[in-house]
C-alpha cells in the first residue's frame, strides 16, 4: 500500500470542508453538482461493504440481511467529535444517539423513495456521524451487484445497479473501494472488473478483501495482498468482518476487532504483514488516501467552484473570502442583486446590455406594440367607407325627423364622430395589456439571476410585478380619460374644422338631388372620421 499513514490536523480539515460542501450542493438540487472527492464501496452483493462500513464506525447501524438490503446510495460521512451521535439529512436537527433507531430510520426511509418491495432508486441518504472512533471520512456505501430480479424489481435490474454505480464511481473525484470476498475467484470480481471500466490505470481503486476467514482450510489470500496476482496501484487490504453467526450473537465490535487483528497476527500466511491488514489500517490509509486526492483534486474544484460562483452571483465574488453564513455578507450580496435587477430592467428596456439575436425583446418589442400593433387594431376597428356613408345618411335622416332639413345638422357629424372616437377605447386598452405583458415577461427574466436565492426571486417578483399592475390600473383609467375628453366637447373652431367653417360660410350651393358638402375641406377632417378616402368624392345625400 502507498502512502504514509499518518495524522495531519491541517490535512484533516480539508474532509470536514468537502462535508459542507457536499451537504451545500445536496441540499441546492441539481444546478450545483460538483463532483467533490469521495470514497465510494462497490462489490457484488453480500461482499461484506456494511460490514466494512459498519467497522469503521464500530457500531451495528446498517440494515443488513439476506439478499438485496442496500437499495439506496448511502452517502455516510464520519466525523471526529468528542461526543457520539448521528443525524440524517433528511430530518436535519434531529440527533439520534441510539444506533438501532438509525437503522430502522435507514430502512424506513429506503422504503419511503422505493417501496417496500426491494425497488431500487439512486436518490441518495445522507447520513453523518459524530463519534471519538472515527477518522473524518466520507464514503458511499451503494447497492451490491446482482444479476437476478426479486420482488418489485425490474427484470434489468443488473443494469440498472450497474448504472448507479457508475454514476458514482466514473467521476474523476471518486476514489473505488473494491471489496471482494477471499472465498470468490478474485479474477471474477464484480467490484474489479468495475473498478477496471472506469479506472483502467488503477490510480482510484483500493482493493479490500474480506471474508478471509472464510477460505478453505490449506488456501490463503497472500499474493493478492502483496499485490502480485491483479496488481492495484493502491493495493489491497485484507479484513476479517463478523459472520452472519456473531451479528445474530450480537457480537461487540470492538470485540471483533480484536478478534481480526489476533487472526491476522496468528495467520502464518499473514502475519509478516499484520500491521498492513486490518479494519482499524484500513481505515487510517482511507482517510489519508482520501486527503491526498482532495489535496490532489482541490486546483480543479476550485476552478470549477470559482466559475460557478462567478456565474451565479456576478459581485458576490467579492465577498468569498467572508463567512457566507455572515448576515451582513447575504445582504450585501441581495442587494447587489437587487441594483443588478434595476440595471438589467433598464437595460432591457432602453436596449443597451446584452442583446438577443433571436427575438425581439423588451422596449423593442414594446415599440412594435407601440408602432405596428396598435396600429393595426385601430385599422381594424375602422368601419368600411359604405357603412360608414350609411351611418352618416340615417343619422342626419333621423334627425331632421319628419322635415327636410336644408343643412347638414352638426348633431349627426357629432353623432358619427363620436362613435368613431369611442372606437378607440378597446385597441388602446388591449395595448396596454400588451406592454403589461411584456414587461411582466422581462422582470421575471432579469430575476433569473437571483435563482440562488429564491425567496429574494419571488418577492422581487411579485413587488415590481405588483407595482406594474397598479400602474397599469392607473394608465387605463387615464387613457380612458383622454377619450372621454375628446368625447365631451368637439371643437369645430380647431384647425382640423377649417374645412368645415368654410363649407358652411362659403359654400351654400343646392343642388337638385342633393346637398354638395365637404368637398374642398373634407380631406383635412380629422382622423376619427373613418379613413373615408375624401380627395375624388363628393359626398352627396339626397334630402
Ligand atoms: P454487503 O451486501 O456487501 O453489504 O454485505 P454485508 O456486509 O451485508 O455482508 C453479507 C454477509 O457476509 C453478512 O452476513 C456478514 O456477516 C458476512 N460477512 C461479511 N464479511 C465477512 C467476513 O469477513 N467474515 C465472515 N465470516 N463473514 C462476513
Ligand atoms: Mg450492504
């Protein structure tokens, strides 16, 4: 086995590090998944991985049995504390002290994401636990390797296990426990043959034989352990675990502990390298292996970490080297965020800041509202020339009643021209709701930044977009006014009436059919009196 085992405070505060980290990145989903340095334990089923696992901790705390126990990654991170206590991610704040009720919580809670007939899932436990016998480590106990389906599940459940495992053990940060048992041709070794998949130079894999035991009377395990038969760059080491019969007994770790390291001592196969063999060795050289490759991975996380934080939180960065748990330190990153908003808002809809190439966007989009739809809903609003002609014709009809008049009463242009103006209302409204809608549309963009701080996104949210629809509220009525305005009174002594004035002054020519009016003034008649098109017609209604 390479490395020197040896303690090192400095060193073994990196574990604790990467703890935070992994708990940060477990309970942010997935938009920060970071591939932290772990020590994952991959074998066929029945290797003995928990009981591996359980040694390390000293205590019975896994479910364990016959057949398919482990159906969940368990992500069990060790801490070194003077006092004893477990706690899980899932019911963070709850400390358990008794090792049985952990179990049952691992159990119920496999139970809870599979079902209670032996599915499988790859949503992992997160387990920590706070013991004076343990050395700061974090490993990933997964489910054995099995070929055949039991109860509910999948008839490819080899493949399904199979990915799982990969899923852990082909990242670059993960170091592979390979765990055989002695009694099993180590050439046919699910746990190596893996191992070799992913890790062909052998740089991540640690080879753990257990079971040995177990060996037929007159063979032994020394040249795998010497690393001669399937050589590993980072060796093997051999472990005696309890049997079935002793977990039944109720068997002490710690009894067992001296039990194994008395068997190593006293196996003539063995004994030239006890001090090399053993749960309590092999836990030593795991934590100092697992240093060693956060030490050797650290360059890359943190450049990976650092674009992540650059990406996420643009100026927070400046503020990376506080405690970010710091109060002060979150505000002052939310109220970046929130100038960040301000700016981007205006940017978007002034048109500076980045630009989108695919769509129009923001104040662009606001002025094709403005220019072109608008436009033409008030296009569409307009009646055709004949019925507008039909209209003019009845209303002056009805209101000369049972006389004929000899002028074109001013109450039926007012009539006409007041049904065109009230026209107006629906169009402006729906462009209103228009740019409401668009600018809705930016906020939550802008606020996509703040996707770290949820809570911050939608209160932002929801107070600007508040904000948007009082005004909203307030430009409709004001519109709405103006109309109103234009309806109430109609100059016909504004310039747009000239045409008029000078109809009724200058020209008051009968004719035998009919009343010739508007003819040389009409085209200079505002807008509102439908687009009737003036310049060739005259206009004449019989009276
Ligand atoms: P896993 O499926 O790989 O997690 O395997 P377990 O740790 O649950 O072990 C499966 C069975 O093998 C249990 O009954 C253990 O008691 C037994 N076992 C594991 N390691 C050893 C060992 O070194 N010696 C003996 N005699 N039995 C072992
Ligand atoms: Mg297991």
């Amino acid at each position: 086995m390479s490395g020197k085992v040896s303690g090192n405070a400095g060193m073994e505060q990196l574990i604790l590090i990467m703890n935070k980290l992994q708990e940060a990145c477990a309970s942010s989903g997935t938009a920060h998944k970071f591939d932290l340095p772990q020590i994952a334990v991959v074998g066929s089923q029945s290797a003995g991985k928990s009981s591996v696992l359980e040694n390390f901790v000293g205590k019975d705390f896994l479910p364990r049995g016959s057949g398919i126990v482990t159906r969940r990654p368990l992500v069990l991170q060790l801490i070194n504390f003077h006092t004893e206590y477990a706690e899980f991610g899932h019911i963070r704040g709850k400390r358990f002290t008794n090792f049985d009720e952990v179990r049952q919580e691992i159990e119920n809670e496999t139970d809870r994401v599979t079902g209670k007939n032996k599915g499988i899932s790859n949503v992992p436990i997160m387990l920590r636990v706070y013991s004076p016998q343990v050395l700061n480590l974090t490993l990933v106990d997964l489910p054995g390797l099995t070929k055949v389906a039991v109860g509910d599940q999948p008839q490819d459940i080899e493949l399904l296990i199979r990915a799982m495992i990969l899923e852990f053990v082909s990242k670059d940060n993960c170091l592979i426990l390979a765990v055989t048992p002695a009694n099993s041709d180590l050439a046919n070794s699910d746990a190596l043959k893996i191992a070799k998949e992913v890790d062909p130079s052998g740089t991540r894999t640690i080879g753990v034989i257990t079971k040995l035991d177990l060996m037929d009377q007159g063979t032994d395990a020394r040249d795998v352990l010497e690393n001669r038969l399937l050589p590993l760059r980072r060796g093997y080491i051999g472990v005696v675990n309890r049997s079935q019969k002793d977990i039944e007994g109720k068997k002490d770790i710690v009894a067992a502990m001296a039990a194994e390291r008395k068997f190593f001592l006293s196996h003539p196969a063995y004994r030239h390298m006890a001090e090399r063999m053993g749960t309590s060795y092999l836990q030593r050289c795991l934590n100092q292996q697992l240093t060693n490759h956060i030490r050797e991975t650290l360059p890359a996380l943190r450049t990976a970490l650092q674009s992540k934080l650059l990406d996420m939180e643009g100026d927070y960065r400046m503020y990376r080297n506080f405690d970010p748990n710091d109060p002060t330190i979150k505000t002052k990153a939310m109220m970046t965020m929130i100038n960040q908003f301000t700016e981007e808002f205006t940017q978007a809809i002034e048109g500076s800041g980045e630009v989108n190439t695919k769509e129009l966007s923001g104040g662009a989009k606001i002025n094709r509202i403005f220019h072109e739809r608008f436009m033409y809903l008030l296009h569409k609003t307009e009646s055709d020339e004949r019925e507008l002609r039909k209209e003019i014709s009845y209303a002056i009809r009805n209101i000369h009643g049972i006389r004929t008049g000899l002028f074109t009463p001013d109450m039926a242009f007012e009539t006409i021209v007041k049904q065109q103006i009230a026209r107006m209302k629906e169009p402006t409204l729906k462009c209103v709701d228009m740019v409401v809608e668009e600018l809705i549309n930016v906020v939550h963009h802008c606020t996509e930044k703040m996707s770290s701080y949820p809570r911050l996104r939608e209160a932002t949210e929801s107070i600007v977009t508040n904000r948007i629809r009082e005004q909203e509220g307030k430009t409709k009525s004001q519109l709405m006014l103006l109309v109103d305005i234009q309806l109430a009174y109609m100059n016909t002594n504004h310039e747009d009436f000239i045409g008029f004035a000078k109809l009724f002054s200058g020209r008051r020519e009968n004719e035998r059919h009919g009343i010739t009016f508007l003819q040389n003034g009409a085209d200079s008649l505002p807008d509102q009196f439908g687009k009737i098109d003036w310049e060739e017609k005259k206009v004449s209604f019989s009276c």
